[in-house]
C-alpha cells in the first residue's frame, strides 16, 4: 500500500540540530514530528542507566514494534541520533546533519556533555559515524548530508526539504 505522504529521518549526532529542524519542518509541512527520544520515554522503552554516558539505554526492539503503525501511516518526520536500526521500508528519504566540530563541542558543553560522552560524540562528528551508518543502512540515493552550523543553514536546509516534499507529491500523486 502506497503511503499518500512520505516519511524523513533527519538523524546526526548530538547537538547538530536535529529536534529544532524537525520541529520546524513539521510547523512548516504539516507533517507530524516524532522525537524518539520522546516516545522511547513516553512508551516505556528504556532500560537500565548507563553510568558511562549518563543516559538510559534503549530497548530498540519494543520501540520499533510501537512505531510500526505510525511509520505505516506516512507524513512523518523522524528525528534520532541513530540510523541503522530503522526499517529501510519506512524512509522515503534519510537527512544526515553535520557541524562544524568547533560549533558541535560548545554547544554540547552548553548541554552540560562532559568526559566520555563529549569526547565520543565530538568523535562521531569527526569520524562521519551517522553517515556511514545511513549510507549502509539505506540506498545510498535516500542519504542526503546537510551541513547545518547556523541559522541561514538552518532555513536554506528547510527549504531544500520542502521543495523534495513538492517533489515527492508530485511523483506520487494518485491518478
């Protein structure tokens, strides 16, 4: 069954924009934003603390069987810092952001990230990880890198987004 609107991953590391562009986009779209951070606490999919990086950590399959259904819906925008464990089947395009390391570690200091979970996170930046990851994850024609250090960007990015959303419309439209 063909969706009537598509589904986006905007996914990145930490601290690259993600969350603000998703909710953006959806404001501008009307497509419905999901924050899987939000709905892995909101569905009850975390288990244990992870003392190292001072978070909880995911049960990804119970968070995926309840995504199931929305994803299948279409119009959604899904905003995560990781790629590899989604269907392929549920993303008609995939958006990785980048920033610049200097911008990525201030406003990550600015979260409160520290030690480990700083250093890794600046290295997953630097390392490409969340790209690589999408590049092997999806075909490699859905994986667009967006570099998003500012605000101008930030729009531009937006734009960009909305003018494949006209796009995909116009290629889907049912006859």
């Amino acid at each position: 069954m063909q969706r009537s609107a598509p589904n986006i991953l905007i996914t990145g590391t930490p601290g690259v924009g993600k969350s603000l562009m998703a909710h953006m986009l959806s404001d501008v779209s009307g497509m419905v934003w999901l924050d899987v951070s939000k709905l892995a606490v909101e569905n009850k999919c975390l288990e244990e603390y992870d003392e190292v990086y001072q978070c909880r950590v995911l049960d990804e399959d119970k968070l995926l069987d309840g995504m199931e259904d929305l994803m299948k819906e279409g119009g959604k925008i899904v905003d995560y810092h990781g790629a590899e464990f989604f269907p392929e089947r549920w993303f008609d395009i995939v958006f990785v952001l980048r920033t610049d390391n200097t911008i990525l570690y201030d406003r990550l200091k600015e979260r409160g990230y520290s030690g480990k979970k700083l250093e890794d996170n600046i290295d997953c930046e630097i390392f490409q990880t969340i790209l690589e990851e999408a590049k092997a994850s999806y075909r490699e024609e859905i994986v667009h890198e967006l570099t998003n250090n500012n605000k101008d960007q930030l729009v531009d990015n937006i734009n960009r987004i909305c003018q494949w959303l006209q796009q995909w419309k116009i290629n889907n439209a049912q006859t």
